[in-house]
C-alpha cells in the first residue's frame, strides 16, 4: 500500500460457504493490515483457519518490530477469530475497541489480562505522525461495528462496508460480487448505512480498505454511489427481474415465455432465474438491482412452492421494498400460488403489486397469451 500502512490479509480458497449460507467459488479474502509509525497498530485480524499464513505475513512486515496495539473493528470470527492468538503472541499489545467490541469479544475469549483501550464516536489515537479516528457504524452489520480514518493518508478502514466475496487472487467484477455481498449481508440495514454514508462525506477519502475485498482508490466516487443506492433501496439498474419455481416445467414455459415478450417490447434488461437450482443470494441481489419483479410459482398444498416461500422469506428478511412486483402462478385445480405470494407480500414496506396476477391451469396454452401480454405490457409502463 504504503511505506507506513501495508496489506498483510489472507486469500481463502478452502472455504465452500461463507457464513455457512454463501457459496464462493472464488474463494474470500480476510483483510487486515498494519501501520507503522512511533507507535504501531495492527487493524484487525483474520478467521482462525488461516492464522499461521496471517502471522507469517503479519511478523515479515513488522521487521522486528512489536505492535502497540491491535484495532477491533469487527469482532465477528472470520476477522476476530485470531484475536486470543494475536494477545497471546503479543502480550503488550492494547486492544482498541468501543464498549461492545469489549463485551462481544468476552463472549468468544478470556481475555484476562488484555489492556483494552475504550472508544467512543470521534475519539481519536495518535501513532506519530498518523492519527485514527474513530467512526462507529452500528448494525453495519453487528452493534459493535467502527471504521477508523486515517487523517495522514486518508485512508478509510471500513469493516465489512464496501466489502465483497472472492480472494484477491482472482480477478473478477466488483459491482457484481459487491452487490451479491451487501444485500445477503448487509441489506436489512440500509438506514444504518445511509448514516454512515453522512459520515463518510465529512472525509477527504483516497483509499478505502475494506475487510473483505480488494482495497479502493480510483473506484470510491462509483462505489459511494452504488452504497447509496443500494442503502436507499433505489432502482440501480432498468430492467425485469423474473424469479420462477417450477414443477413440471410449465411455470418456467411460462415465465420465458414473459421474458420472451418483454424483450420483444425493448426492455433494457431482462434477468430470469430458476429458484430450485440456481445461487438463491444471486437471486436476492437481482431482486433488489432491478425495481420491476415478475413471480412465477407453482401451487403447492394449498399454497406456492417451498422455493418461492423461501424466496420470499430471504426478501423480508432484507428489509425488501420500493419495488412493483408481476405475480404469475400455476395450479391444475385450485390455483393458490398467487393468494399465498400476496399474504406475504402485504407485510413488506412500499410494494406495488400488479393486479390481476396471471393464472396458468397445466401447460401453458394459446388461450393464456393474452394475460401474459397484459402483463408485459403494465411492466413496460
């Protein structure tokens, strides 16, 4: 990075779920790094299974120096998992955390012995000629959650925010795996971002260092401005998003079906997804990119199919709103997809949901054509 701030994070490729839920076929990366002046701190540590890498890395750059103190700025384990280890190396060191860092850490460490240092909002640390502040950023995504500016440089140490899934190791788009990142992880708490994005305004920023992901300079203007709409719950992209669950076959005919009509109209984007077999928290990050949704589900017991129930439970879960939303579903004699996917939908906050919804009874037939259009045609409004 610099002469005085250096990177000394961990790639993780042996991982298959991140927080037990994610895929990441590209691995993660866990962040940390280390400033160097009269005084040294350490940001951060890694998840336990890397520690021996992480401490290698951390005892190269420190040239035989010893840390004056370590910066909790999460205590979640895929970074603070390493902190008992980190006090055992390095006794001396200060832990610099705000109240609930503290207490949070006693719920996964005995500690006995540790020197904390408390912080509050805006309390500052002096290393010598570079001075951190402190900025704490509740529920983005635990109570306990700080960023700290480095006023000397400039430089942003974030947390989870501006975050995303993949090693560093391995080139890939931000946007896409930001996005996929912030809104299964991140996204119930738009209000307690948007706060922190106030914050961050107040700041000369050149250099972001998030926790996950790779570190941010020439992007920060685009990355604040996809962080504020995401945080806002705003439209980023135009374009349909159709989410369907399909027995048979005939729910999914009729969902492409749709798609093949919206495209036909000239709709800028048209994102389909199979709910049973393809990454459910991709699913979720089109859901929220786009600002029109179709639904399309099978019937089933009397209600919609376990995949788009459970669609449905990942979306209120994440605070899901400010969208208008196309019901389609399916039923042989009873069609009751729909009245269950509208029961759900009345407990969320700012939806418009199309009236009527399409019903399909089996295959999908000449005769149900016209609705489909119908349909289409209030999507293209």
């Amino acid at each position: 990075m610099t002469d005085n701030i250096r990177y000394i994070g961990v790639n993780d490729h042996d991982i298959d779920l991140f927080e037990g839920q994610y895929i990441v076929p590209n691995g993660m990366a866990y962040n940390s790094y280390l400033i160097l002046d009269e005084k040294v701190a350490v940001m951060d540590t890694v998840d336990q299974r890397k520690a021996g890498d992480y401490f290698a890395n951390l005892e190269a750059a420190l040239e035989g120096r010893t840390p004056d103190y370590l910066v909790v700025s999460h205590v979640e384990p895929d970074h603070a998992s390493s902190v008992k280890l980190f006090t055992e190396k390095y006794p001396a060191a200060k832990i610099v955390g705000n109240a609930k860092t503290i207490q949070f850490l006693a719920n996964y460490f005995d500690l006995t012995g540790t020197e904390f240092i408390t912080v509050k909002d805006g309390d500052t640390l002096s290393l010598g000629q570079h001075q951190l502040t402190f900025v704490l950023a509740p529920m983005v995504h635990w109570p306990e959650v700080m960023m700290t500016y480095e006023s000397t440089e400039k430089v942003l140490f974030s947390a989870d925010g501006f975050g995303k899934f993949g090693a560093l190791d391995v080139e890939e788009d931000w946007d896409c795996e930001a996005r996929r990142y912030y809104f299964n992880i991140v996204g119930k708490f738009g209000v307690q971002v948007q706060s922190v994005l106030k914050k961050a305004a107040g700041l000369e920023i050149s250099t972001i260092c998030p926790l996950h992901g790779p570190i941010l300079t020439d992007t920060i203007p685009h990355v604040l401005e996809l962080y504020n709409i995401w945080s806002s719950y705003g439209v980023e992209s135009e374009g349909v998003f159709i989410a369907y669950a399909s027995i048979y076959g005939n729910t999914k005919n009729a969902a492409l079906k749709l798609k093949a009509l919206l495209e036909s109209r000239g709709c800028p984007k048209v994102a389909i997804t199979d709910l049973a077999r393809e990454d459910m928290a991709e699913a979720l990050e089109d859901a929220f990119r786009y600002g029109k949704v179709v639904l399309a589900a099978s019937s089933y017991n009397g209600g919609v199919m376990p995949f788009m129930e459970d669609f449905l439970h990942h979306l209120k879960a994440k605070n899901y709103q400010k969208r208008t939303i196309g019901l389609m579903e399916n039923g042989t004699w009873a069609p009751s997809a729909a009245k269950a996917m509208k029961e759900t939908l009345a407990a969320f906050k700012d939806i418009t949901v199309l009236e009527p919804a399409v019903t399909i009874r089996g295959a999908l037939k000449e005769t149900d054509l016209p609705a489909l259009e119908a349909l289409a045609d209030e999507l293209m409004k």
